[in-house]
C-alpha cells in the first residue's frame, strides 16, 4: 500500500499491482511499485503526487464507515484516557465498521483486540477493513455484549452501544482492579443513564470538541464538526 | 506505589515503607503494604481509602508540574495524531517538568524517548519526576534544539517550545518520511509564525477542547478550561 | 449615581451625597458631587479614579445577585432573538433577583416589563435593586405564572423557571401571533421536557458561550465560563 | 409583507398584490392579502402555509447578504453590549449589506443610525435592503470612516471593518464619555492591532459561539458555524 498526496492534499490509498485511476488521469502499476517514500509520481495527464507510506490514521480515514464512525480525536482521546499502549488488554462492543478497532488494535499491537458484533452486517464491513488494511490482531466475536464478557482481568473495556448501562455489570467482572470502562455515546442522556449504574467506579464524562484554524489569518474555521459524542472515562476501584 | 481514593474522590499517590499522613488521620506502613488492588484501607480517625495501582494517568498528574504543563487531553491528542506506539522513534523538546514526556515514554516503551531541554532548572525536575515514577526510558538531552538534532529516521519531533519554527529545518532532517511534526503552543501567533516555515509539509492547526458535564442533571459544569494551546499536526510528505 | 474605574479596572458603583471609603483610602463627597464623566477623583491616599456614567450594564453587574442570575450575554441574546425594543410588551417570570429584568425593562421603556415571582424572598431582592438603580417600568407580581398569565397580546413571553413547560398553555394564550416564548434554563433535560409542549411554535435550543481573550498574546483566557443556560427561543405561528 | 411557514418550517417573506410562487404551486395573491397573522393560506397544490407578521430577524436572514453578513447572534451582542434601546445615537462603518444597520436601526427606532460605507456597490446593496423592508432611520453616507466621523456625542459606534485601529482616534472624538467601541472581525489580529490603539478605553475582545442542540435526543447538531467574528467591546473612560 501506499500513499498518494496531491497539490490540493487530497489523499489517495492505492494498492500495488495496478494502475491507480484518477480524473487527472492515471499513474502506471510499475511506477508506483519502483516509489520509494518521499518520491513523486506522475500520471499520464502531468498531475504528480507525492508518495508516502500510509500509517493508521490513513487507514482509519479511508476505511469503509458507517454514518457514525469514530473520528480520530475520539480515538485519540479513548486510547490516552485508558493508558493503552503495547500489551494491553482491551475487549471493545460494538465493532461497527471497525474504524476504532484499526486504532485500538494498532496501539495494543501484538496483544489481541476482542471486539463484539452482534449485528452480522457490520462484522462483514469490520471484517473486510481489517482484511484490506492487513489487521490480525484483532478477534472479532459475533456476540451481545450485553449477554456478557468472556474475557477476564482486562485494562479497558470500550463501549460504543446504543444502550451502555447494559454492559456495566459484565464490564465489572471482566476489568482488573483499576482498569477502565469508556464509553461514547451521542446523548447526554446515555451518558446519564450510564453513570447511575456505575457505582464502584471513579468517573467522568466529557465531550472533545477539535476546532481547526487558518494559520495564516489567524482565525477559526467558519465551519465546524460541533458533535461527535460525549465520553464517560470511569475507572473501578473495587468489584 | 498505591493510589489511594477517598470518599471524596481526591487521590493520593503514596509509596510504600512508611506510614501515610493525610488531614483525616494516617494510615500505618504495614496495612499500606499489605494492602491489594481492590482493597480499603483505614485511617487511625476513621477515614476509609480504596486502595489501586496508579497508572501513567496518576504519574501526570502528580508530577511535579511547571506552570505551563500538558494536560492529558493534549498528551493523549499528540500520541494519538502522531500515531504512537510501542517502538516508535521520537525526539520531545522541551522536556519542561516532564509531564508529557511521562506519558509519551510510556506509550513507545520499551523504546527510549529522547528528550532536549536547554534549561537546567527544568531538567532537575523532570529528572525528579522521572526517577519518583521509575520511567527508565528517557534519554534526556541539556541541549538547545534550536541547534540542531542528533538523531535519524524518527516517526514523531514534538515541540513544546517558544519558538517552534526555529526547530523545523532540524525536524525536517530528523524525520522519516512521511513522520510527524507535532508542535504545541498556547497562542495563534505561534502557529502562524509555525506554519510558514511547514513547505513540504502537509499540516493543520487546532485546539482541543475537554468539556466536563454533569452527568445526573444533563449539564455543563459552570467552569472550564478554556484554552491550554493550539496543536499543529504536520506530516513531512518528502525532503 | 457614578461609576469610578481604578488603574486596574476595578469598577465602583458609587453614590451621591457621601464619601466613597475603599481599601485605597476614601474620595471625599464633595468631590464627587463635582466630578463630571470623563474627569478623575483621587482618594486621600492617591488612588485615581476615573468617573464615568453607569449604564445598565453596570447595574447588572452590581445588581444584588442570586446564584443563577443571568449573564450578560444570555440577557443580550434573549433581548435580540426576542426582537424587543421601546414598547415591546413583554412578560418574564421569574423575577428571581431582578437582573434580567434591569436590562428587558431598559430595553422596551417606557413600556413596562410585567414580572412574575412567587417567592417573596426573591421578590424583595428584585424591589430593592429596581428602587436602588431607580428603574421605574418593571411591574412585579407575587405570583405563580404557572397559574396563569392576565396579559394579552404579548410580544414576548420570557422564561428562568425551573418547570418551563407549565407556563406553556399560558404563554400561548398570552402570546400575540408571531410573537416569542424564551426559556433560559441550565439543564438541556429542561430543554427537551418544554420542545415536547411546543406544538405550534416554530422553536430552536441553543447555548450561547463566551470565550474571552488576551489581545496582545493572541490566546483565549486559561479559565473561562463554561456553561450558564440553555436558550430554547418558540416563536408562536398559530393558537 | 408576510411570513410564510410551511410544515417543513421554511420561511418566506411575500409581498402584497401578487401571487407567491413556490414549488409547490401558488398561493393567490387575494388569498395572502385577507390572510390574518395565525392563518393559514394553501397553494393550488394544497401546500399549506401559516402566515404570520414578519419581524426585524425574518428581515435580516432574507436581506440581500454580502458574505461576510452579520449573523443574528453577534447582532444581538453588538447591541446588547452596547446598551442600545430606543433614542441611542449611533454610528456604524461600513454597513457593507446593511444586515446589521438592519438591527440596530429597529433597535434604536426612531432615532436615525448613520452608517457609513465607502464602497459604492455595497451601499446600492443596502439601500436596496432598507428599501424594500421600509426602514427609513438610516443616514447612509458615502464616506470613508478613516478620514473622520462627523457626529458627536455618540453612544456607540460600531466598526466592521477590515482595518478598525484606523477608525479609534475618530472615535475617541466622536464618543461620549462612557460611550462604546465595538468592532467586529474575523481575526484575532485584527482585535490585537485594534486593542494596541485602545488606550483610555477599558475593553475586552470576545468571541460568541451558538450551538445548536436536537432537544428530543439531547444532543448538539452534528455540524455548526464555528467562527463568524471576534467581538472588541471598548467604553471610553476620558478623552
């Protein structure tokens, strides 16, 4: 895989073994294979791209979504307020398309990332983002959640499910001592509904709003993403 | 190392081998020592304290911090947008107390964090910081990164710095293609002065802001955090 | 009345016809007496004064206040979406501490602003700082709007109320075609339990947030006000 | 005039003595014209329509907009923090489409706003906005407010203009003592060149932002407007 950047900064993710088709016309198979990072390439009607090897963030933004993928601040914000890092052990519900499982499974690498499904439709979406993007670490389960967590001795559980409070009690008994229950959800109302069942943890709830600027004329961007979802960080403190 | 949490929830990091003073009466060494994740333990007055293990949340928090620290909102959007993890390669200037340095060495372990400062002062107490939390994996540089940077082939250079752009056409040298440079300053005109030395560079700048809500009464808090920096997120696309 | 400004912006609301006492020393009330918009008065220790007109700003600010009284920006904001100026016919309930009343009631004079309270308490505040700025157009009535409104044809109807939706089937009887019900209120659960009665309205909910900054460093305020109320403006189409 | 609402709660501002045509038919101009505010007319399609009496804020969203136009929020701000009602003498530059000479002329009524635009194409724009909303307190003046400001005695005066520190020291005559300074742009430059200008008057610079919430999900909307401008509020303390 590689990266193609043009003038305008728009992105492209292509693939080796093939020309990659643009309106500014194409770029040959064998001309993107000999690219090394940092070089260009040039299809045939003279536009030229930049060439650079593609890295997660790449692949949660090219990655197939549905209407309500995590975005990366989110991401971002969930992995750092859980400490993951290399090793840690991490049971997330539900997969949606995948998107925050490239991100989860990428900073946990090479520990396993289980994630739940209980919609078949979405696990296919997950499944073929992890297969194009060559994720392995990650075991997708199609299971309810709210039936319970297998695992055990856990340092996060991620929730992003319609009705959170369903999984607390399984979270509960999956997470050591210490570890973290996160959960993203679009209404405050989740949130609350999510905080009454959550005796036992130390918590908080936030929303992360990124706001992009103009350097040069030194102003905020007229518009906005003003709402993805609000986030509870809640950490147990006994069982 | 235990973190105590009261009824209250105020936090408190302590170390084992000697008894733990607090305004509510002290508990002894041993119940301290013989205490498990999971555990209470009680003062000689009566006041009660889940007992966990502090994580690299707790360390950032309680480092000793110069005025201007990062906060963990910041640390956790930097890691995340510069895509770390284990084993990635990273030059951090400057180290200040050492807050983010804290957490940016604990997300690329067991591979080391190098870290430039140029004031001795500051360096101290990163280094007190370093050696109370046992973080091994910091080489830290008293060294002007104005001046150039030692090393090659890094996946991130994060800045905290005054002058950021002055590090550019070292950050330039120092990075793999296609790494990042992640700069964090509190005011525009930083990221401005930033932004016109980024050619070759594809960038943006933003603000992350953390809003805290009351979960029962579907509210935000009253007071916030208004502003801690801008965080300009560049990608060297070649050189 | 006066306001004197400080070196260091401090604002005193002060009084006719005796000395001025401050930690700085007092200004003698001849000199006040004396003393025109524009001029500077000097306290017996040096203390230098700038003495301007209060306007109703000022009043508000230095209004005896409740715990919740309406900021500024939210009585601009009611004020504006509301429509209102000379003669508008407005009712707000409730009173509470009479701040919001000092701006609606400057804003429509010499139309007056009727004002329901049901708590003496608050009632008495409200007199008392209307009689102290001598605001003459705001009649106070000791009742409960969610018994009834007695006015017709209203332009606006504005709400500080902790059960909004009751006041309603009132607002709209009391209401003239195409004119305003405002609600302010800190929680959006209050939000939501008055859009459910608003058949009929054309309604929007908004926050309005203020962010401050320091001009010279280009930066926004470290602290800032997070969260005061919810804005739901119901413009009425039909009865 | 008259405001139409359709049950998708689009507005439309008709006039008199013709027939309104939509996509969804026509409504008879003899039907708009014996429609009473609260009514409800029909098209020949059997699209129905309330009708109710347009006010100041229908008239500002469908003025002829340059765009860059004020938006009601910052309108409403301006003129809140200025402390405008009826009879306040006003200047205003450069009225640009006239949307905000548009609100503060209907706030001030009777008293005549001056507003001063050097562009000529701009203040056919804005004759043509006051034209057809019948607004007739507004001295338009084909003049440059960096040469001079003939009024005095000023309430406010009210700059949206590129380069606003140009207009000060005109101001600072054409105020009365305790009088305001507002400027509106959109770069946090353009308030810190303004601010270095603002000696002798207490000022503070601010940015306004509205965010819209779905109150039945207790959520804010996906997306929302960012930035519009920086708001300076500076009160002249002496000349």
């Amino acid at each position: 895989m590689k990266l193609l950047i043009d003038e305008r900064e728009d992105t492209y993710l292509v693939f080796e073994g093939k020309d990659f088709h643009t309106k500014y016309g194409f770029v040959k198979a064998d001309d993107l294979k000999n690219a090394k990072p940092g070089d260009m390439v040039e299809s045939n009607m003279g536009r030229r791209f930049h060439v650079i090897e593609p890295d997660v963030s790449d692949f949660m933004r090219k990655a197939m979504r549905g209407p309500q993928a995590v975005m990366q601040k989110d991401a971002a914000i969930i992995a750092g307020y859980a400490c993951l890092r290399s090793g840690s052990r991490v049971v997330e519900a539900g997969a949606g398309s995948g998107v925050l499982s490239i991100y989860l499974s990428y900073v946990i690498y090479p520990e396993k990332l289980v994630s739940y499904e209980i919609r078949e439709d979405f696990a296919e979406i997950a499944k073929a983002n992890f297969s194009k993007y060559k994720i392995e670490n990650v075991e997708l389960k199609l299971k309810d959640i709210y039936e319970g967590i297998d695992e055990k001795e856990l340092d996060a559980v991620v929730l992003d499910l319609t009705e959170p409070w369903k999984a607390v009690e399984h979270a509960r008994k999956a997470l050591k001592v210490g570890g973290y229950l996160i959960s993203y959800s679009p209404s405050i109302n989740q949130s609350r509904q999510l905080a009454e069942k959550l005796s036992g943890f130390r918590y908080e709830t936030f929303e992360c709003i990124l706001r992009n600027w103009k350097e040069e004329s030194m102003r905020p961007d007229t518009r906005m993403i003003g709402h993805t979802g609000f986030i509870t960080v809640a950490r147990i403190l006994s069982r």
